[in-house]
C-alpha cells in the first residue's frame, strides 16, 4: 500500500518534476535541471524563482541611498537577489538550513 509521499512522489514524477523532494524532513535542494527549488515542502518553479528576483530588483530600484534606512533597504534586497544567483549558479548542492523539528 502507498503512502502519502509515495503518492506524492509518483504524482510529481507523472507530471514531470522528477522525484519530489520530502523537504520537511531533508535539506532543500536545487534542480539546476529543471530550475525548480525544492523547500518547505512545496516545489518552486524557475518562473517564480525569475520573478523573485526580478521583485526584489524593482523595490531596490526605489531606493535612497541618502536615506539611511532606505539604504539599508536596498542592501537588504541586494541580499535577496545574490541568494537567488547563488541558488541558480549552484546547481544540485543542497542547501543547508537548521530545522526546528
């Protein structure tokens, strides 16, 4: 008899995104091949990861350097872009996060 995951797995598998990762329980991952971000429990696809990034490049756009809190803001979001690049230059190595079980 299949349990949840295994349906979820083979579901996944059907539909294409290969073998789903378990993430609640493992480390998230990236499909370099696919582009899709396994965490959380959810598969983020490249699209979305795209966007991401393209959303934290606009709201550092509106920026003011001479602001300091904006400043900080923007380093923020400059943050946020260089871990997508990260994500997406490293390929099939996992990612490691402290999970509190």
């Amino acid at each position: 008899m299949l349990d949840r995951q295994d349906l979820i797995n083979q579901l996944a598998n059907s539909m294409g995104a290969g073998d789903f990762a378990a993430t609640k329980y493992e480390d998230s991952r990236y499909d370099a091949s696919t582009g899709t971000l396994y965490c959380d429990g959810i598969m983020i696809a490249s699209t979305v990861i795209d966007k991401a990034e393209a959303y934290f490049k606009g709201l550092k756009t509106k920026c003011s350097y001479a602001d300091p809190s904006s400043r900080e803001m923007a380093m923020i979001y400059q943050v946020a872009i260089e871990g997508i690049k990260l994500i997406k230059a490293s390929g099939q190595e996992t990612i490691k996060e402290d999970r509190k079980e």
